[in-house]
C-alpha cells in the first residue's frame, strides 16, 4: 500500500513540475526558474509536512513528502540544466543556479516550518 500512496503522490507531483515547466518556460532565458521554483516550493512543503511529523500519519508523510515533493523537485533535472550551463561557457550562470537552488530550498524548508506555526 504504500507503494501505491508515494506512487499517487509522485505522479501528482510530477505533473504538477510538468505544468509548471510549460507555464514559465519564457522565463527560463537567464536561469531555469521553472525548476528553481519547483525546488523551492517542495522545500517549503516539505517543511510543512515535517513540522507537523508528529501530528501526522506516516502515510501522509509518504504522500507528500516522498511522494509528491519528489515528485515535484527536480533534482536531476537541476544537474542536467546546470550541466547544460556549464557546456555554453555560462559559468557564472551555473553557478548562480547552484546558489540559489540551494539557498533557496533551505530557506524554503524553513519557511515552511514557521508556515505551520501561523496557521
């Protein structure tokens, strides 16, 4: 069963970048935004969901968290367009998307954790 909860969750997730993607893909002209944006608000789920670890089910968990937040970051797809930076000779730029996704994520995580303490 719990196969089929992360599975359901990935696959909503998944879809969910995907639309995303097609959504901001003008955007993408300096930095690939779409994946940062995607990477930052399955941080800020994440950190939602483990705020509320202890108040939640373990199936729960599953859903969003390795579900559908693994669904919707893009982690290989960060190397691939950071790669793809580096081969066009925009070091600066590759770096800039290594920065802020990252950075980014983090903080992402954090905001929401303090998220669950408003609401």
């Amino acid at each position: 069963m719990d196969f089929l909860i992360v599975g359901i969750g990935g696959f909503l997730g998944t879809s969910i970048r995907f639309l995303i993607a097609k959504i901001l893909t003008n955007y993408n002209m300096i930095l690939p935004f779409s994946t940062l944006f995607c990477n930052v608000i399955a941080s800020i789920l994440a950190g939602i969901i483990f705020g509320f670890s202890n108040e939640i089910s373990s199936k729960t968990y599953l859903f969003f968290v390795v579900g559908f937040a693994g669904g919707l970051s893009t982690f290989s797809t960060f190397n691939l367009e950071t790669i793809k930076l580096i081969y066009d000779a925009k070091i600066l730029f590759s770096i800039l998307n290594i920065f802020f996704n990252i950075l980014l994520s983090f903080v992402g995580f954090f905001v929401g954790l303090k998220l669950i303490k408003i609401f």
